[in-house]
C-alpha cells in the first residue's frame, strides 16, 4: 500500500475516534446531570426512574469508550483486527446497555404518571411544593363534601318547599319543607306528575308551561299562584323556579322554592287599608284648612256685600227695578252664605250643641220626615235597634246627615227603589278582616243609610267625601257629603261609604256610646271545625285570605273560589259541610249558586256576608232572612260562631 493510500484509509479511523470521544462525554455529561440532582434530593434509592436513566447514559458512555480506545488501538496497529482483544468484552458490555435499557423502559410505563409532567426527579422543594399542593387539594375536596352535606341538611329542613322536577314534570326531590306545606311525603310523591298539588288541569298546563321557558333558556321565573294541599285546602304561594343542568351546562329539570305568603298578604292588606285612612284623613285635614281659610275669607266678602246691598235698597227706594235687581243680589249673597256654613261645619268651624239623644228616636223621626225628600218612587224601610242607643251629638246636625245621605240615595233611584234606615251596635277591633273605620277599638253606635241605586265605582266612592267633588256637575256644590262628614267627625265618630256600580250603596255612621249597649254573651272558646269541609266564595282575594286562614285555623277544611262558577267546578261531586259566601259577586251571586247547590243537598247550610247591611239585603228580596249573616268587616269570633250557628240549624 502506498503511503497516501494509508493516509486515506486513516481518516475515517479518526472520524470514528473524535465522534465515540464526543458521544462518550456528552453521555457522561447527562448522567452527572442526573445523578447530581438525585442525590443531592437524597433520592439515590427511591427514585428508581432516575438512577436508571442515569445508568443507561453511564452504560453508553462506558460502551464508546470502549469502542475510542478500540480506534486508538487499531491506529497504532495499522492492518490489525478493529479493537484486538477487545471486541469480547466490548460486545458484553452492549448488551449489558441493552439490559439497563429494557429495565428503563419497564420503569418508565410502570411510573407514566411521574413522567405526564416530562420530570424524571423532583428537587426538595419540589416535593414540598407538591405536597403542599395536594395538602390543599385534600382540604378543598374536604370542605367541599362538607359544604355539600351542609348544603343538603340546610335544604333538607328549611321551611320552605325546594322540589325538583324533571323536564317532563316529574318531581325527582322533595324536602321536608315541601312535605309540610302540602301534606305529601316523598314517598308518595316522588315519580308523580306535578299536577298532583297543582288543583285542576289548567293549573297544571301552567306549570309545564313554566318547565318549557326554563327548557328554552330562561334563568329565573319568579311568580305567585294559588296552590292546594293534601286536604284541598288553598295555598297562596310566592314561586322560584331556576333550571337544574348536568356537567356539560344542558338543562336536565327545575328546581321549584316555594313560600306560602298567605300570612305575608294579609299582613300587607292591612297596612294598606291602614296606610289608606291615615291617608284619607290627612286628604281631608289639608282640605278641612283650605276649605276653612276660603269660608273665613268669603264670608267678610259676603259681608261687604249684603251690607252695601241694603245700603243701596235704601238709597233707591224710587227705583223699583233697581231694587229688584238687588234684591237678586241679596237672595244670592244668602245662598253663598249657607255655602259658607256648610264648608265651616265640614272644617268644624261652627260650634255644635251636642246632647244625649236615642239614635232610634233620630231614626224614626228622619224616616217619617225624609217622605217629601225622597219621593213617592222610593220606599223607605226603618229599622231601628232592639233598645235604647244612646250618643252625644246635635240633633239638628244629625238629622242633618240623615237628610244630605237620604238625597244622594234619591239621586241614586232616579226611577224608584228601596232607602233602608238602620239603627245597631258595632264592634270596632283591631282583628276585623276588611275595610273599617280609624277609630279606637271598642263597641260603637252606627245608623246605616242603604240605597237600591246606580251605586259607585272605588275611584268614585274614595272622593266623595271631598268639599267640591260631584258627580253631578251643575245640580250641585258638591258639599252635602263632606258637611256630613264634618258633622260625625266633630261627634268624635266616622263615616265609610260601601257601594258596587249597579247594586246600591250603603253609608255607615259610627258614633260613640254614652253607655255601652250589652252584647249577647257568648262563651269565651270558640266553636271548632272537627276537621269538616267548608266552601269559601269571595271575590275580594284578601277577604278570602282572611276567612280561609280564619276557618283552617279553627279545624275546618277550606275549599276556597273567587267566584260561583269556579266555586262550581272546585267542589265538583265532593261534599261539604256548609257554605260561607259573598252575595254580590261578578258572574253569579251568593244566593244564586246556593240555589244550584240545594237542588242537589237542600239542607246544606249557608252563611252569606256583605258589605252590604242586611236589613237592605232582606228588604230588596236578595237574601233569605232565615240564614245566618256576617257583615264585612268581620271577626274571627262573629265568623266562627255565624258559621256554628249554619250548621247547628241544619242538624236541627
């Protein structure tokens, strides 16, 4: 062989050299990058993974060692076998790298977890951090099973009903709450279609109309309806209903809260007729003073005027038409005065000289007075109290009234009717359910003035008490009404009106007793519902509120209508133990459906209320006068006992 043969054979022998010399202590250099670290974490016999990575880079830096100093060899001895000797041990080695390769890759699937986040070891303060990290991994999944089953317990006994439904309105949970708001266990409801506490079909097509919207994409649906419970008993209900979703956000049901607010309505009714007459009698204290400083200011007018009117008849006594003229002058200077008066009583301006005087004497006086007022169209009934009712008052002044009240009621039947005179006893108390007047609680004596007329709608009757407010614009000042109600507010007493467009009118007068009329005594418990069947009808919701909770209290079962055909539909083929209803109702009155009642049970017992006073609902033919009768506002005691008293008669 030549000598640069020789030369060109020797480069690839010293390429292969350099790259085993430069693998071999890039290899070195990984395994001190391992093993460095791993012992310093004080992991040399835990981490498994690391140590044997590291073998495997010493293993294959050992191994091209063998293979540089088996090319340092083969330099030296040009023409030799590669490596000598060394092709043996050379050759173990290899397979022993290939041994600690395979024992690698077993570690690495057995620790694949180690390896998601690509990390062979963990530095001390990796640890920590770690454990840190799964310290607080373990205390918020802690917490959060812990607020989980709070959550729950809290659900589980709050008062209010949380029923869950699904989207085709089954209910799939129940709490206690729910149990006792309408009688139902879980056990009996759970799988059952909501329309179980729901009443009747159209109440039910509601419902799932609601489960629809939250189905479609709306959050929060908030409402009040009328529920019922187990025992048919109505609820009055404030509803919540939010969508209950799965993991992914798809709605999959309803979560229902509902809150009975019966008690919360009725609370809020009352302060609303509460808040009503403190309103109406600041109205008519601020009109009192305008009305007052006008007649004090017009009646010096008033003065000036007749004065110089007789100056100037004096003055032209030769000139007849000239004192015509100002005798039209004074006539009307006249009337202007008495206008003059009648706002100075309503403002309590002039002085009135009460006496004790019996209101059935008053009575029998204005009825056999009131003839020529009233027309020979119009009957007037009186009917006076069973005894003496005795009130300080004027009797002019009173009479008054009767006569101002007596022509509104004429100018009500403009084609004839019924005018009912009364004279009672009432019990003004903080507990009456309705509309009763601002006075101190106790018994008082009252005069109602009932008509057969036009009546009057609310917005109408709220004002009629205004100086200046008529209906009737020219034919009228429009002070006869609030002169009356000067005159029975200076007596220390009030006036309300109760009226219905085409039903009538009824004023009531409340004076105080000089002496208290004796009450029939009745006994201090009141008379118990023994868990029997009672249908309420009546139109006015918190009226209907009040004797339902009334009734249920006392042990009855309520079955509650706004109106006599619903009253109708509700009761169905059930049967009831009596009937408590309103007589003037939209669609049907009281009478009426009773009628339709009895054709199937005549002897099932009634109890009628009214705003109304009876003695016009006897006289005009409307009411039976054999059955029990409650007037509005009423009491718990006057209701219970009214209702007592139904179904005692009847078993009779």
């Amino acid at each position: 062989m030549t000598p640069g043969a020789a030369d060109r054979t020797i480069v690839p022998e010293q390429v292969y050299l350099l790259g085993n010399l430069v693998i071999m202590v890039a290899y070195a250099a990984i395994m001190m990058a391992i093993i460095v670290p791993v012992t310093r974490a004080r992991q040399l016999w835990t981490n498994k993974l690391g140590v044997a990575t590291a073998m495997i880079f010493f293993t294959c830096s050992v191994g091209h060692g063998l293979h540089a100093y088996m090319a340092i060899r083969d330099l030296d001895h040009p023409g030799g076998h590669l490596g000598g000797g060394w092709i043996w041990p050379s050759a173990v080695w290899d397979a022993f790298t290939a041994v600690v390769g395979v024992y690698y890759w077993t570690l690495r699937r057995s620790y694949k977890v180690l390896l998601e986040g690509g990390t062979i070891y963990s530095s001390p303060g990796e640890q920590h951090r770690l454990a840190e990290a799964d310290a607080r991994e373990l205390e918020a999944r802690n917490a959060a099973e812990k607020h989980r089953g709070i959550l729950a317990a809290v659900v589980e006994h709050t008062d209010d009903a949380i029923i869950g439904v699904n989207l085709e309105g089954r209910v799939i949970a129940w709490n206690r709450g729910a149990e006792r708001l309408f009688g139902f266990n879980a056990g009996a409801v759970i799988g059952q279609p909501m329309s179980i506490f729901s009443g009747d079909a159209g109440t039910a097509a509601d419902q799932m109309a609601v489960i629809a919207r939250i189905r479609h994409g709306e959050r929060r649906i908030n409402y009040e309806a009328r529920r019922v419970h187990r025992n048919g008993s109505p609820l009055e209900l404030s509803i919540n209903v939010t969508p209950i979703t799965d993991a992914t956000g798809a709605v999959t049901g309803a979560s229902i809260t509902a809150r009975e607010i019966s008690a919360l309505k009725e609370a809020a009714d009352q302060r609303r007729v509460a808040d009503e007459q403190v309103h109406q009698a600041q109205r008519m204290a601020s009109l009192g003073q305008l009305a007052g400083g006008m007649a004090h200011d017009f009646n010096n007018i008033l003065a000036i005027v007749m004065n110089y009117t007789e100056f100037a008849l004096e003055d032209t006594e030769d000139k007849p038409s000239v004192q015509e003229d100002l005798r039209h002058v004074r006539a009307a200077a006249g009337r202007a005065q008495g206008l003059t008066r009648q706002l100075l009583t309503f403002t309590r301006g002039d002085r009135a000289q009460p006496q004790d005087l019996d209101l059935n004497v008053a009575l029998a006086e204005a009825r056999e007075a009131f003839g020529p007022v009233v027309g020979e169209g119009v009957t007037i009934v009186g009917r006076p109290a069973p005894g003496p009712l005795t009130v300080h008052a004027d009797p002019a002044q009173l009479q008054q009234v009767l006569r101002i009240l007596a022509a509104n009621a004429r100018d009500a039947m403009p084609d004839g009717g019924t005018l009912v005179l009364e004279a009672n006893t009432a019990e003004i108390s903080a507990e009456a359910r309705g509309p009763q007047p601002a006075l101190p609680p106790g018994p008082y004596a009252r005069l109602l003035v009932s008509d057969t007329g036009v009546g009057m709608p609310p917005e109408v009757a709220e004002r009629v008490f205004e100086p200046f407010f008529s209906t009737r614009p020219g034919q009228g000042a429009g002070l006869g009404l609030s002169t009356a109600y000067g005159i029975v507010t200076e007596a220390g007493g009030s006036i309300a009106v109760y009226s219905e467009p085409g039903v009538g009118t009824t004023f009531r007068i409340y004076l105080p007793l000089v002496a208290a009329a004796p009450s029939p005594a009745r006994p201090e418990e009141l008379p118990d519902g023994d868990g029997r069947t009672i249908l309420v009808v009546e139109h006015e919701p918190p009226l209907l509120r009040a004797a339902t909770r009334i009734l249920t209290g006392a042990g009855y079962q309520v079955i509650a209508a706004a109106t006599g055909p619903e009253a109708l539909v509700v009761v169905g083929d059930r049967d009831v133990d009596a009937v408590l209803t309103d007589v003037v109702m939209p669609d049907m009155t009281g009478p009426r459906l009773i009628e339709l009642m009895r054709e199937h049970r005549p002897e099932l017992p009634v109890v009628y209320m009214s705003g109304y006073s009876s003695g016009m609902l006897d006289v005009t033919g409307v009411l039976d006068p054999r059955a029990p009768f409650v007037e509005k506002p009423f009491t718990a005691r006057d209701l219970l006992h009214k209702v007592h008293d139904a179904r005692t008669r009847s078993a009779v």
